[in-house]
C-alpha cells in the first residue's frame, strides 16, 4: 500500500533525527504499522507514529565537557570550592540576615 505524500513525509520528518540503522528500520515499522489504518491522515499517523518513534530513537551521551573550551575541563577555586555559606548553620545566616534588617 502507499501512503499519501503528507504521511509519507512525516515518517520521513520523524526518522530524520534516528541514526542511519534506526533509520531504516523506523522506516519500515512505520509502514506497517500504518498499513492497518483504515482511515489515514496526517494526524492519525502522528498518534500512532510518535511512540514508534520513541522506541527506535537512542538518545546521544550527555557529554557537555568533549566540546567545551579548556578552561571549562580543569579545576579552578571557583567551581572545586563549596558555594559561601554552604557550610554555615541556616540558623546563623538568619540571624545574621535579622541584624540587616532591623538597621
């Protein structure tokens, strides 16, 4: 069966992100999934193709720090320090905030 070119280019819209051997099987799932549709349009497609989608697609490692710049990648006081007043008891910070406000 061929699909209409509004539903065929939203299975090509929504393989567009997998990796090339996802691709082609995201392909081929969604054809067949969308054979036993009797009444086939843009939107009936898009509910039974997004969780299909969803199973194929394998998400990119969350490596931030492989594309940064160098000063990002090695420690500095900044970021290797805990934040001012981390280790400070909360009731002290409120008092000591209590002493601004009564001035």
């Amino acid at each position: 069966m061929s699909l209409p070119d509004e539903v065929d280019l939203l299975v090509v819209q929504l393989a567009a992100s997998l990796e090339p051997p996802q691709h082609a099987a995201f392909i081929d799932a969604a054809r067949t999934a969308l054979a036993d549709i009797p009444c086939l349009g843009p939107g009936s497609a898009y509910r039974v193709l997004v969780p299909l989608q969803r199973r194929f697609f394998d998400p990119p490692s969350d490596t931030v720090e492989a594309h940064a710049p160098k000063h990002y990648r090695r420690p500095t006081k900044l970021s290797s320090l805990p934040s001012i007043g981390a280790a400070e008891d909360p009731r002290s910070i409120g008092r000591r905030l209590s002493q601004w406000a009564r001035r």
